[in-house]
C-alpha cells in the first residue's frame, strides 16, 4: 500500500522548523543577530507586499486570458505559482525566503510552471489538460507512407496505423 504524500507533513513541519533555527543561528552568528532580525523582518514586509501585487496581477492575467478566448492555464499557474513565492517569503525563516524568492524569480516561475503543467497532466489527463493549457505542439515524424484503401462493404477495418511522434514543450 502506497503512502500518501500528505501523511509525511507531521514529520516535515517539525524539521522545517528546526532547520530555520538553525539557519537563523549560522546567519546571527555570521552577520551579528540585530541584523539577522532585520533582515527577517524585511523579508517579511517584501512577502506581504508581493502576496497583494502577485494576486492582482494573477486575477488580472486570468481575466485577460479569458476575454481573448485563450485557455487561462499559463496564468493561473503562473499567479499560484508567485502567491505561493510570496507567501514563502512572507513567512519568517532563511530557507522559506530563499524558496520564495526562487519562485518569484523567472527562471524558478518557469520550471515550477512546467511541473505544475507535468503534475496536472499526469493527474488531470490530455482532455482536461488541454482545455487549461491549450493544445499541445507535436512533432511527427516522418516514415514510410500509409497507404490508406477505402472500402464501402460493411466488413470489419482493420486498425489504423499510429503516427509516431513526440510531444514538445
């Protein structure tokens, strides 16, 4: 039987919070601790900034989307994506501040994305997928050609043959 994810949060907060603790100690013992506190408070305040302005730039993105008649998947995890940086950021610790800021920065937003994009394809399907991120691009490739006879009886076919591809991104 297979754990779910989920049963592992009651080991990881705890040891969350003592890798914070002593990450905070390292840093107050390398740069002095009234500046540590600064600098958590700072990170603090600039998360709290960013969970408004990345929240009404996300609801504004979806809108857009929305009226062009494009799927809103890009935006929509492109906003949770930069909520959750902001919220990692607004939270006090060195370790969520750094994680935050990877999300809020675009080469982390962009590789977060795509694995939003991968985990809602395994968990969603094509169909459902599609519809969110729009249509995927494919690249065939070419083989021997199908000869394709058409036949008006009304005999059984026999399969057709499968185009060979792969999926591009």
């Amino acid at each position: 039987m297979r754990r779910s994810r989920l049963a592992y949060l009651p080991i990881a907060f705890p040891l969350l919070a003592v890798a914070e603790i002593v990450v905070f100690l390292a840093v107050a013992d390398a740069i002095g601790a009234l500046w540590a506190v600064l600098l958590l408070a700072a990170s603090c305040v600039a998360g709290i900034a960013l969970l408004r302005r990345e929240g009404v730039r996300g609801f504004r993105a979806f809108q857009e989307a929305v009226r062009a008649g494009r799927p809103p998947g890009k935006e929509v995890s492109n906003s949770l994506i930069g909520l959750f940086g902001a919220l990692l950021l607004a939270l006090p610790g060195f370790l969520t501040g750094i994680a935050g800021l990877l999300l809020l920065l675009p080469p982390g937003r962009i590789l977060a994305r795509r694995g939003v994009e991968r985990f809602a394809q395994r968990n969603l399907g094509g169909a459902a997928t599609g519809d969110l991120f729009g249509p995927r691009r494919v690249r065939v490739h070419q083989s021997d050609p199908v000869t394709v006879v058409v036949v008006d009886d009304d005999q059984p076919r026999p399969p057709a043959a499968a185009i060979e591809g792969e999926i591009v991104r």
